[in-house]
C-alpha cells in the first residue's frame, strides 16, 4: 500500500500495478487509496528497499 504514511489495518485500495520477481516465486500488487496517483518511476522509488534483492519489472495498470 503506497501513499499512506500511518500504519493501517483495513482499506479501500485501488491496484495500479504489479511488480513481477523474475528470480522469486512471488509477484506484488502495488496498491493506492483512491485519488493517489504514483508513476512507475515513484512506485520503483517507493518499493527498492525490497525489490533491491530481486529481478523485477513494474507493470503498471491504466489510473
């Protein structure tokens, strides 16, 4: 969930994207509240301090 800066237990969230791990079992969804817009640049910011450790590309959804 990218755009929220408290922790959370429920919400509403849009999928703007999907990151594949080309060396992990293990694809992400990249998930937004409504009316937050991230660019596949800023979700690539946003996520590399895990994905530094795998292959991966960002496949982003129509917003």
């Amino acid at each position: 969930m990218l755009g929220v800066g408290v922790p959370i237990e429920e919400y509403f969230a849009r999928i703007i994207g999907i990151i594949h791990r080309h060396n992990d079992v293990e694809d992400k969804l990249v998930a937004v509240p409504e009316g937050i817009y991230f660019t596949k640049e800023e979700v690539a910011k946003a996520v590399d301090f895990q994905e530094q450790y795998f292959e991966y590309h960002i496949e982003m959804c129509s917003q």
